[in-house]
C-alpha cells in the first residue's frame, strides 16, 4: 500500500495460512497489544488504513494506494 501520513510510505501487508509459536511484541512503545482477531471480530480501534488493506485482502486487491485523496 502507498499510503501519505506526514511523509510517503509503503506498506507491506503478508498473509500465512499457518503459524507456529506465540507471537511478542518487540515494540512495547508503540504498541499496546498483540492478539489475534477473526477478520470479522476486528477491534473498534483498527487503524484506517489497515482496515483498508484487509477489505483489499478479502477482495483480492493486492495494491492500493491510501491517503491521497483530497
């Protein structure tokens, strides 16, 4: 996803159908929580645009840009 926040960035989005192992937050000061969700159970507080990459996941979009529109 290209997405403008206060500069440019990309943003690399990946999907697995399996996992081993617990997940850890290696980045406590910027992040809360890691827990995982069913797609359709997403907490309130999602951020936009990785609400938007998730709809472009369930349809098949693999890229988008986001924050560009006036």
């Amino acid at each position: 996803m290209h997405r403008k926040a206060n500069d440019e960035r990309i943003d690399f989005f990946v999907s697995s159908d399996t996992w081993e192992g617990e997940i850890e937050n290696m980045e406590p000061e910027k992040c809360d929580e890691l827990a995982w969700f069913a797609l359709d159970q997403l907490p309130e507080n999602t951020i936009d645009y990785v609400q938007k990459a998730l709809a472009n996941f369930r349809s098949d979009t693999w890229f988008d840009s986001y924050g560009w529109e006036d």
